[in-house]
C-alpha cells in the first residue's frame, strides 16, 4: 500500500500542506473572491489564501476536531479556487495521465482528492490562535509565469516551517499546483506512489486503492 506523505513528517509540519485537500464544487462566495485575490502579487496572493484558510479554521471548532465536512467546506471556499487540483494530479501521474481515459482521469482526481483530505485532516487540530503565516523574500523572475513563492508557519506548539509553494499565472489570475514542505515536493512524493501502483494494476487499480483508503 502507499506510503503516505504524512508518514515524512509529522502532523505539525502538515498544517501547511493540508491546504492543498481540494474537492467538490467551490461555493458561490470563494468565486466572488477569486478575481480580487488572484490578482494580487504572488506573495500576497499566497499570504492572502493562507491567512484566510487560517482564519476560517481558528474559528470553527468542528475543523479543528477533525470534522471531514467541515473541513471540506472551509477547503472549498478558502482554498479550491486558487488551486489546480487537476494539473496537480496530472503531474503526479506522470506519463500514466495520457494514456487514462476522460473517465478514469476526473475518476482520479476525485480519489486523490479524497486521499489528501482524509491523509491531512489530523494536521487541522494542530492549529491554535498563535499559528501564522509570514511570507519570505521573493526569489527569481516576478514577471514569469511559473514561479515559487517561499514561506514559514509558525505555532506555538512547535519550531517555524517552511513551506514553499509552486504557482502558474492563468488566465484566471495565479493558481497553487504544488507544494513543499520542508524539502519534500507534493507531486515528487505522489508520483513515486502512482507509479509503482500504475504498474502492477493499471490506473483503475490505482483509483481502486486510493478510494478504498478513502473509506
């Protein structure tokens, strides 16, 4: 079976990461705030989203017991718009992606979807009233399209992480696609996993088995 990104670093260094379990249809309120926040500077977009997810979770007290709907719905409104699940689970397929049906590819990412929810959810009870987000000097070309904006999260229960995240300019305004945390990119970790699965039972097994951990 997989060997999860959580069992690299424990469920503090997870906050971060846990605001990339994306799922389900965004609510009509995070689409009237896509076009404000995704046009901002790639530091501030990223400051933005992550202090509003932040917030959203140090007031709900049924995220931070690890409620799977609540969690779903504060990942809807204050995360999904502003991320590419999809190329996430392209990349994360590798080569496997282009030969996956239609069917098997929006099958996929509804399954990865759940596999990254259900693997970070523990990392929200994690979160106290002193956890915050400060960005880190900007490094490399503002004006490319493919960049990566740095950051640490700092909590009281534990030392600062660092936690990079990899963004595309759309015509939508920037979108997160990967991230990294503390030295270990999302999509490198998963790819490894996908591969290995791909090979011994095909892309059906590897839905199959990331949907039964889902259960």
């Amino acid at each position: 079976m997989f060997k999860t990104f959580s069992t690299l670093l424990s469920a503090r260094r997870l906050l971060g990461a846990s605001f990339l379990c994306l799922a389900g249809l965004a609510m009509g309120s995070a689409h009237a705030q896509d076009s404000a926040i995704s046009g901002k500077s790639p530091s501030d977009f990223v400051q933005t989203v992550a202090n509003n997810a932040l917030d959203a979770i140090k007031r709900d007290q049924a995220v931070k017991a690890g409620d799977l709907v609540k969690i779903n719905q504060v990942v809807n409104q204050y995360v999904l718009p502003y991320v590419n699940l999809e190329k996430t689970t392209r990349l994360a397929a590798g080569r496997h992606w282009r030969t996956a049906t239609p069917k098997q590819q929006q099958e996929l990412v509804q399954a990865f979807k759940g596999t990254l929810i259900r693997t970070y959810s523990g990392a929200f009870t994690k979160v106290d009233q002193r956890s915050s987000f400060a960005m880190l000097p900007f490094r490399g070309d503002i004006n490319a399209s493919d960049l990566v904006v740095r950051s640490t999260l700092s909590q009281a229960n534990g030392p600062a992480v660092g936690i990079d995240y990899r963004l595309e300019k759309t015509p939508q305004g920037w979108k997160i696609y990967d991230l990294n945390v503390e030295g270990i990119w999302l999509i490198q970790n998963y790819r490894n996993q996908f591969a290995q699965q791909i090979s011994q039972n095909g892309v059906d097994g590897l839905i199959a088995a990331l949907n039964q951990r889902n259960q």
